[in-house]
C-alpha cells in the first residue's frame, strides 16, 4: 500500500455532531494525507484548542450547545487561535446563516453534501493562504528587526539607540542608566596600513568581542564607522565603568585580522556618563558621554573616563563644560518602524 504523504504539519480540526458526517470527512481528509482530529460539539472543539493548534478549522454551524457560530467567536476572540482559518461545512444554506459566519470570522463556506473534489480544493486553498500569511508576517517581523541593526557588526544601529534610550528614561524614572562612546584608537592608520576592507573586518571582529560580553537588557551600537555606544540599563556610573574597563581589556587583549593572515592588535577611548547622576535626558547623557570620550583622547587614547571625573581647566566640576548636543542629537524619526524598549533585538 502506497505510504500517505502528510501534507500538513498540524492537523486539521472538524468539529461535527453528527459522527457519520464526521467520520466521513475525517476519512477523505485522512486519504488526501491530511492528519485530522474529531470534535462533537463546539465546546469539546474549544477544550481541544487549549493544547492544539491546528492548521484548519472545519466547522458545523447548527450543534446542540454552542453554536457554531459562537464557536467561531470565541476562537477568533483569542489571539492563540485567531489567525487559525474557519471553514463551516454545513447543511444550512440560509443567507443569514452565511452572514453571521463570515461576521463572527470564518474564511469560507461549505455547504452540505459537498463532493470530494470541492472539499478538498477548498482546504488546499486556505491552508496555503495561511502558509502564504505566516510567511509574510515572519518575513515583516524579521525584516523589522534587521531594520534595526547594523549590517556590519550586528549590533543596533542609531535608529533603535534614538527610538528606545529616552523612552527607556520616561519609563523608568530615577532608573540609573550608564552610556559609554567607545571609538578605536589610530583607526585612519589601520585603514592607511590595511585597506578598508580589512578595515571593515577589523570593526566587525572588534563588535564580536563586545557582543558577549554585554549582559542581558545591556546592548551596543554601531554609532558609524569605528565608533560605538554602549547602553548598559540598571547600573550606575560605577558599575558602568567597571563593565567598559572589562570590555576594553578584552579588545586589548584581542588580535585581529588574523584569519586573513594579519595580527593586528587594536585599543579604545572610552567616555562614559550616567542617569541620573550626570544628565536628565538622553541628549545631555549622550553629549556627557561623547564629552569624556574627547577627554579620553586628550588625556592620551587607551582608557576610560567617567564625565563626573572631568575637571574644567579653571577647577570647577564638569557642569561648566560645554557638550556637543549637536552629535548626540537624534534626526527626525520620520517613518522609522517603532522599536521595543526592551531587549535589543537579535540577529
């Protein structure tokens, strides 16, 4: 006996009070290679619903007990099930039966007795409808997420730092939030020595070794070029400091370019601030941030200074140093896609 190919990867639910009627489509189902469970009333269908999803509803509409219009309802009321497609097969061809189905969400219509071919083709048709749907909306959520990133390095791109770090502030109120500039040292030599493909890989080798060493809810940010930022929620300017010492010494202790027959060794500058201690909003923390990093440079390159560190040429504290709001204020938004202020997405 030739082996059934199984044509769905869930199966498809029928839900009938009458057994002979159910059987019999559960069986031509099951020739067409299709998996298939059997539920007698609307309300065992919704008990099954609570473990199963299938790919396909076929559904009476005239049951003792719940309706099935009302079954309808209620699947389509639950955003687990909502998305499943609804097919009545019923014996009833009343205009007002048709219109309360599509009303409460099925997909389609079948009226008893249907042939084989006209059952089939119906489902055919709406389990690769739905195939079709998933796809697209895998496709939209995945291309929002790369939509949000840095092709080169994987880390977020600017779009995702501006769309989350001052919603991130307005939630969490008081909330300390450490922000780092982190820019390569001599990088324009490498570039001149190397070339700027290599370049490129040494930035893309450098954001690998940031990458794991951020913890959960913390993210990096290809901030263009060899320039990046770090946004590390919950820790202040000391526990911030300490984790950007970590990841410098980690670049410090890396080699680069070595897959490609080089050993490149690379250092960084890093600028460090933080809310609430040093700004209020994300622009004054960001132009805090980037204002130590200019420090760090004038100071001789390979180290970390925290802006509440800085002293002005004439002694008094940092608040008399001018920042550059001009670099670390975002664009327009225009029509970026929105972003979650929760984790950073993943690649």
């Amino acid at each position: 006996m030739k082996k059934r190919t199984k044509t769905a990867y869930n199966p498809i639910l029928v839900v009938d009070d009458n057994p002979p009627v159910a059987t019999l489509i559960a069986e031509v189902l099951g020739q067409a290679g299709y998996a298939v469970t059997v539920a007698s009333s609307g309300q065992e269908a919704l008990t099954r619903l609570a473990t199963l999803v299938p790919d396909l509803i076929l559904l009476d509409i005239e049951m003792p007990g719940l309706s099935g219009i009302e079954t309808c309802r209620i699947i389509k009321q639950n955003a687990r099930t909502a998305e499943i497609p609804v097919i009545f097969v019923t014996a009833s061809n009343c205009k007002d039966d048709i219109v309360a189905g599509f009303a409460a969400g099925c997909q389609d219509y079948i009226v008893k007795p249907s042939t084989r071919e006209e059952l089939l083709a119906r489902v055919k048709t709406h389990l690769a409808l739905c195939k079709t749907q998933q796809e697209l909306k895998a496709s939209r959520a995945r291309y929002r997420k790369l939509s949000l990133l840095d092709d080169l390095t994987g880390l977020c791109n600017t779009r995702y730092l501006y769309q989350t770090l001052q919603r991130y502030l307005d939630k969490h109120p008081g909330r300390p939030v450490t922000a780092s500039f982190l820019d390569i040292d001599s990088f324009k030599q490498v570039v001149d020595c190397y070339g700027h493909l290599n370049g490129s890989r040494a930035i893309a080798e450098l954001a690998g070794v940031i990458k794991p060493l951020l913890p959960r809810g913390c993210y990096g940010v290809s901030y263009g070029g060899d320039e990046f930022v770090l946004v590390l929620p919950g820790r202040d300017i000391r526990a911030g400091s300490r984790l950007v010492h970590t990841i410098c010494e980690a670049i410090a202790a890396s080699r680069f370019l070595t897959a490609y027959g080089f050993d490149l060794g690379l250092t960084v500058s890093c600028g460090v601030a933080a809310y609430p201690e040093n700004a209020w909003d994300m622009v004054d923390l960001l132009g805090a941030a980037d204002h130590a990093l200019f420090e760090a440079k004038r100071l001789g390159k390979n180290r970390v200074v925290a802006y509440s560190e800085m002293r002005a040429d004439d002694g008094h504290g940092p608040d008399l140093l001018p920042l550059d709001r001009h670099r670390a204020k975002p664009p327009a938004p225009g029509d970026l896609p929105e972003a979650d202020p929760g984790d950073p997405p993943a690649r």
